[in-house]
C-alpha cells in the first residue's frame, strides 16, 4: 500500500516537472520585455511582425530611432529587435486596419504607439509629440507604401 500511495505522488510530480521543463520555458522570439508581441489585432500582418533587423528598412528605422529618441531606445544593452518593434507592431497594425476597411487616423496611430516603447530600459512612455514622430517614422520608413497619406490623418475607404 506504501507502494502505491508513493506511485501516486510520483506521477503528478513528474507532469508538472515535464511541464515546468517544456510548456513553460520562454523562446526568445516570442517573449518581449519591452512590450506586447502578439496582440491579436495584426496577427495578420506577419510582413511586418517578421522584418528582421538586417531588413535595410529595419536598419533605417532603428538608427533613427535611437537617433531621435535615445531615452526611448533604451540603454546599450537593450536589443535591436524591441526597439523595431516600436515600428515594425505599429505598421501591422496599419495594415490590418487597412485590410479590414477600418479609418485610422494618425491620432489613432499615436495611440498606439504610446503605451507600446515601454520595457527593459525604458521606464516611460512616449509622450504625444513623441509618439507623432514615432508613427511617422514607422510609416515613412517600414511601411512607406503608407507614406502618401500621412498628411496628418491617414484614411482608408
């Protein structure tokens, strides 16, 4: 009956061992201290979600990124990859709104951007006029198919 009764503490140990090991365990192309990654919105928009830093348009992104807003950028240690996704995550969202025949107005856009640079060495959020500087970046760089509209609102429709 010991037998047994050890058996069944042995098992539900080891599942949760197994999970701890392999459900759990955080892949660095998914987790991003410095903000959301997967927000269902633009989970479409893998063209832009997927840009790598090597991408020329990444490349002219995050310098003028770090460039025009170095407190924004966070410290030296902070990767290449969090600082794109200030643009990157901001002309998904672009796209999907595009695609799916909503308005979104550059007042939108700054909305969006807002909340997002937070994380790792970044301990604020954008401010407004900040957050203008950032969307248009994105746009002009990222995504400039975009660009031609960015004449204080962008529209579809």
């Amino acid at each position: 009956m010991t037998t047994m009764k050890s058996f069944a503490l042995i098992i539900p140990a080891a599942a949760l061992a197994f999970l701890a090991l392999t459900g759990c365990s955080s892949d660095p192309a998914t987790v991003d201290p410095g903000g959301d990654l997967n927000t269902p919105n633009n989970a479409g928009s893998a063209h832009y979600n997927d840009l790598p830093e090597t991408d020329p348009k990444a490349q002219a992104f995050i310098s003028q990124f770090k460039a025009s807003y170095p407190e924004l950028a966070g410290d030296a240690n902070r990767p290449d990859r969090y600082v794109l996704k200030n643009g990157s995550k901001l002309c998904a969202e672009v796209d999907y709104q595009k695609r799916h025949g909503t308005e979104m107005t550059l007042e939108d856009m700054k909305k969006f951007v807002i909340p997002r640079v937070v994380g790792d060495s970044v301990t604020r959020q954008a401010t407004d006029a900040e957050a203008d500087g950032i969307a248009k970046l994105a746009v002009n760089t990222i995504c400039p198919e975009f660009s031609g509209q960015l004449q204080g609102e962008i529209k579809w429709n």
